[in-house]
C-alpha cells in the first residue's frame, strides 16, 4: 500500500510484569534483543524480510532509563536478571556510578530535574558518562546492522541534548547490503513532548534529529471534534508554533495518549473512527510533516497487554478479505480510508497545495498539484459544491468508499469537467466524511 516504513514496539529485554501490561516494554534489563514479540533471530529475520519488500523499520529506543524498582526476584523476557533497588542490571552490565542520584521529576519547570531525577522511577541513567555512551551505541549500533533504518528515542526530553548528539555521532552507516544507499545515516525521531511551559524545549533537539510534534494531532483533533473551524488549517506548521515542517513528525495519536498516558492532551484514536479517519486524511493529504499512523490492538483498560497466547507471548492478527483485521487487533493501518490516504501522499509527494476552498467554517477542499483532490465536511451542514481542481478533465475513482479493480472503481465516482470543476458532495450522513481523488486511480 506504500507505507515506507514501521514503527515497532522496543526490542530491549524488559522486566517481566505480573499482570503483563503494555508498559512493561518501557523497562529495560539488558539490551538484548528478546521480548514478548520473538528472539533476536526472529527479529532480524522480519527486518531482512521488510527489507526486501521495501518497508523500513524503526526501533523504539530505550536510552534514558532502566527498569524501576520491583519485587524480588527481577526477571526479563530473556532470563536475565537485575537488582533495580541497587542499580545493578549485570547483563548490561551497569552498576550504581552509571546513574543519577535519585530523585523524582516533580517540577517540569526546571530542566535540570527533567533530564537529571527520575521518570515514575525508572532509573536514570547518566549519558555523559563513557561507559553508558558506549552501551548505549553498541545497542544502536547492533540494531542498524541488522537492517534497522532508525529510532524513536523514547524519553529525549529527559536526556541531554550534548549527550544525544555525541550518541547519534558514533552511530555506523546504514548497511548497504540491506539496499540502503552508501552513506545514509539512520533517521532518528525524538520523543519531546512539548505543548509550551515548560523548562524544555523541542527547539534544543531538532537541529540534529528530527522531533515529534505533538501539537499536531491535539489541532487535528479540536477540528474534527467541532473546536476550531477547519478553514484555518491550510498553513498548520510553523506559523501555528509547530516545528518546522522538514524536522517534525507528526501524527493523530500515539501508543500514549490514545490510552490516557504520557499529559499530552486528549486525542482522537480509532474509537472515534469516523472523525479519527476525517483527522488522518487531513494529515496525509496535508504536506507538513512525516507522518506516522498509529495501529492498534482493541483494549477495554489502559494497562492492559496485547493480545496473547497462554504464555503471555503476542499473538499475530488475521486478515479478513477486505484487507482489515481481527483477533484482537485494530489494525488502522489497513482500513481503506487509511491505506487509500497513503497511496495519495505517494502520489502527490513533492506538491503543494493549491486552490484552497472553504465555506468560511468547517468544510475544506484543496488540490496537490495535479496530482490530487481532497474535499472534507467536518461541518454540521451538507456540502453540495462545485468546486474548482487542478486536475485533469476526466472520471476518478474516489479513493475512500473504493477501490479502482480492473478498470471500475467500487466506490463513488467524481467527475472533472473541462474547465477543472468537480461537483463535490458530502452529507452529514455519509459513512465518510471524506472525498479523496488522485491520477492515479483515474478511470
Ligand atoms: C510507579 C509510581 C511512581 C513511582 C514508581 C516507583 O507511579 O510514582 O515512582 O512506581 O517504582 C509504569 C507505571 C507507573 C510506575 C512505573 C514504574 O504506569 O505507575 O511508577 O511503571 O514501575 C510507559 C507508560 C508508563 C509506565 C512506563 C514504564 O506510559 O505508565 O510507568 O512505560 O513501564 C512524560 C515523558 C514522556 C513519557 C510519558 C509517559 O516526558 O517521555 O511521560 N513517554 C515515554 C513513552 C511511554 C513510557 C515512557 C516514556 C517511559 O512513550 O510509553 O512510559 O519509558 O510525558
Ligand atoms: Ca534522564
């Protein structure tokens, strides 16, 4: 479908947790790779696989912290084990010098005690120290021999951007012999949460990496919820206090907040799916940022784990015929409103937007180029429109109720006429709230 890469979950050993919950992950041991997702064999395999079919993989990256304190014995995923009371993770190994002293982040004011005290205790660890820097690199490094095209660096806000920079600096090429091109270096996003107020910035890590942004799907969200009329986002980026557009990351919600965790506001998730779906195919057809969809597994509690065998291991989903998913799983990604909004960012990449339509409120359209036409009504009243398009005179298959298959589309058709006019119309009752058209599913 043209995704260009996945986010997994962290690879690192973790402390196994009774109840099993998803947070487990963010704790780890050792950096050994084995989690309740496979082995390091296993790993490396799906990488070289991914490869090959032209799907990059990134790895979510534990360098901040390690495993918080936790009844005795303190077991990981791959047997190791660790005293965390005494900040002795031997399988590391890391001992009491490589961390800070502890104390605990209670006032985001102050950026020393971000960087420097405890994250709901997790250990800290000290990165100006040589021997954690080295750690740190090997586990990096490992992972980027083993095809892994970059990293999430979770917690970036609570690490030193001097430190960061002298981390990312030692990090090897990307392996040629994964089909990467020489000299590429690993693309890294940082987690900084930044909605203004506080004693960190986003602007202290985006000059050598890129950052998320989370303000991003936080707007997205007041538009489709009815917060803030979709008529002004036609320059949401830089001019709205966001990051710059080359170094954002940007997405609708992430493994955080769709469940609650992480303070950075409320967001629309896959449990509101039609303005959820509204939210994404603005932000894909929108050219700001890199953009990141989230895929989920279905949850009742916001601790709880994936779904999983009687062994605690995560089980796969299945596939049903139209490409969605079951089995405990959500699986954004492959709902057609989803994949059909990757399949037009490909096709517009390296437009702009142009011939921007509005009803003065909440009903939008705008063109890419040639390439691409979107028309969202996140409004209380039908749109029925003629609206103006830069594309070419013909017959398009509306990529979010259909696909193009042997020449027909199985959705709604839009027809441009020779003056680059298309009669767009999108009832408050439509299943999609969403008309989408590019030239590559043109009839
Ligand atoms: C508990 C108490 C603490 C106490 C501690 C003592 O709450 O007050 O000090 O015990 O041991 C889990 C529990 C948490 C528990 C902690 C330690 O929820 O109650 O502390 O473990 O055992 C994820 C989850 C957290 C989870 C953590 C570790 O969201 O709930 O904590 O994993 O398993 C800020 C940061 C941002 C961060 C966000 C959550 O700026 O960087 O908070 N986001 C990232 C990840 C996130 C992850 C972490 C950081 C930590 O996206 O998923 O936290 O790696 O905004
Ligand atoms: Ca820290």
């Amino acid at each position: 479908m043209g995704y260009a890469g996945v986010q997994v979950s962290p690879v690192q050993e973790n402390v196994i947790i009774p109840a099993r919950p998803w947070w487990e992950r963010y704790q780890p041991i050792s950096y050994k790779f084995i989690s309740r997702s496979g082995s390091e064999e296993e790993f490396k395999d799906m990488v070289r696989r991914c490869n090959a079919a032209g799907v990059r993989i990134y790895v979510d990256a534990l360098l901040n912290h390690m495993a918080a304190d936790h009844p005795f014995p303190v077991i990981g995923m791959g047997n190791s084990t660790a005293h965390p009371e005494k900040r002795d993770y031997p399988a590391v190994p890391y001992t009491p010098v490589d961390f800070h002293p502890s104390c605990e982040i209670l006032n985001y004011q102050d950026a020393y005690q971000v960087r420097n005290c405890e994250l709901v205790g997790l250990h800290d660890l000290n990165q100006t120290h040589e021997h954690v820097r080295n750690q740190i690199v090997e586990f990096l490094n490992h992972a980027i021999d083993a095809g892994v095209a970059g990293f999430r660096i979770d917690a970036a806000k609570h690490m030193w951007p001097e430190d960061l920079k002298v981390i990312y600096s030692r990090l090897h090429d990307l392996p040629t012999s994964h089909g990467f091109k020489p000299n590429s270096r690993p693309y890294v996003y940082q987690e900084v949460i930044d909605m203004g107020g506080e004693g960190v910035t986003k602007y202290e890590y985006n000059s050598f990496g890129a950052v998320t942004e989370f303000k991003y799907g936080i707007e997205l969200t007041r538009a489709m919820t009815g917060n803030n009329p979709l008529k002004w986002y036609r320059n949401i980026g830089e001019e709205w206090e966001l990051l710059p557009r080359d170094s954002a990351l940007v997405f609708i919600d992430n493994h955080d907040n769709q469940r609650g965790h992480g303070g950075a506001g409320s967001v629309l998730t896959h449990k509101q799916p039609k303005e959820y779906k509204m939210a994404l195919a603005f932000m894909l057809a929108h050219p700001y940022g890199n953009a990141k969809v989230m895929s989920s597994f279905a949850f009742n509690h916001t601790d709880q784990g994936p779904p999983a065998d009687a062994n605690g291991n995560t089980i796969s989903p299945q596939f049903n015929d139209d490409y969605s998913c079951n089995n405990g799983w959500v699986c954004e990604h492959r709902w057609i409103e989803v994949y059909n909004m990757i399949r037009f960012r490909n096709t517009v990449n390296g437009t702009e937007i142009s011939e921007w339509w509005d009803n003065s409120n909440n009903q939008i359209a705008f063109s890419r180029g040639n390439a691409g036409f979107i028309a969202i009504n996140a409004d209380t009243i039908d749109l029925k429109q003629k609206i103006h398009t830069q594309l070419a005179t013909g017959s398009y298959c509306d990529v979010i109720s259909g696909n193009l298959v042997d020449g027909r589309c199985t959705g709604k058709t839009v027809q441009v006429d020779d003056q680059g006019f298309a009669f767009i119309k999108i009832t408050v009752n439509d299943k999609d709230r969403v008309v989408a058209i590019h030239k590559n599913a043109k009839l």
